[in-house]
C-alpha cells in the first residue's frame, strides 16, 4: 500500500512538471516571437534611417544650390537679364526688332 501511494505521488509530481515545462516552453516560444519580430522591426528601421540620411544630404545639397541661385538672382545683372530674356523688355533708348521665322 505503501508503494501505491509513491506511486501515485510521483505520477501527479510528473503530470504537475508536464504542465510547468509545457508553461515555461509556450512562454520562451512566446519570448522568441517578439524578440524576433523586434530584431526585424529594428532592421527595417535602420534602413529606413539610412535611406532618410541619403535624401536629407540630397535635399541639403539642393537647398545650398538654390540659395546660391537666389543670391545670384538678387543681383542687377540677373534682374536685368531675366527682364529681357523672358519678359522681353528693353530699356527706353533701345529699340527692340523682332524676326519672326517662316513656318517650314
């Protein structure tokens, strides 16, 4: 009777580990899962950095052009070369010829 009775206890000690080991293994599984998905999350994030700091030296270049451009453009020289060029405008002591070319 004796021995039926560790028996018994042993097989319930048994059971009880299943269900701990069963709980610890779904837990780690879990854990495994986020951590992989925050290792994937953080990749794409670094690619996502580098790719926003190759556009942000990209536009900076951009913005140092035009600021050279508008500093150029505030320039006499540059007014008056835009007014005759595009605006087709002549001071008053010039006169203006326009050649029309024949239609081929």
């Amino acid at each position: 009777m004796g021995s039926d009775m560790m028996a018994k206890k042993k097989l319930r000690i048994i059971r009880r580990n299943r269900f701990v080991f069963l709980g610890v293994l779904i837990i780690a599984v879990l854990c495994l899962l986020v951590w992989t998905n925050q290792e994937i999350k953080l990749k794409e994030m670094a690619y996502d950095q580098k790719h926003y700091e190759e556009v942000k030296a990209t536009l900076s270049a951009e913005v140092e052009e035009l600021r050279v451009q508008v500093d150029a453009l505030g320039s006499d020289e540059a007014i008056e070369e835009y007014a005759r060029e595009r605006l087709q405008m002549i001071k008053k002591d010039e006169i203006q010829y326009i050649i029309k070319e024949k239609p081929e």
